[in-house]
C-alpha cells in the first residue's frame, strides 16, 4: 500500500503543514480519479500558497523514475 500525501506550502514553497492523505492500493496500470476534500486553516493569511500532491510519499513503491511523483497546485487566498 502505497500513500498519496496532501500537504500545504507558502509562495515560496516551504511547507506549512499536512492537510491529508490518501491509501492508495498497488496499481495495475491503469488510472482511476478519486474525489478528496481538504480544509484548510481558517487562520490562513490573504496570499498565494500552493496545495502539493506527492504520489508515493513513503517511497514504497519501486519505479524507474522516482521525481515524478509531484504536483502543486498555486491558488490565492483573498482579504
């Protein structure tokens, strides 16, 4: 089993903290899309942060070519 993680970081990309999780089972070459809320903090200051998504985070699973396992998405928090 490998995990999915959510995390949150600044416009610099230095992390703020975890905002969940995903158990994702081993994978037969084939790819299906699941829904995730998250919440983030009601503290969070007006600014740009990006959400980041790292596909095997603990490193459990072998593959070929390990830098590929991320994405951040950017977004913009308002006054």
């Amino acid at each position: 089993m490998s995990t999915v993680s959510i995390s949150l970081a600044n416009s610099s990309f230095q992390y703020i903290g975890a905002v969940g999780s995903i158990a994702v089972p081993p994978m037969s070459g084939t790819f299906t899309p699941s829904p995730v809320s998250i919440t983030l903090p009601a503290t969070l200051a007006p600014g740009m942060y990006y959400v980041v998504v790292q596909a095997d985070a603990g490193n459990v699973v072998a593959e070929s070519n390990e830098t590929n396992n991320g994405l951040a998405i950017g977004f913009t928090v308002l006054p």
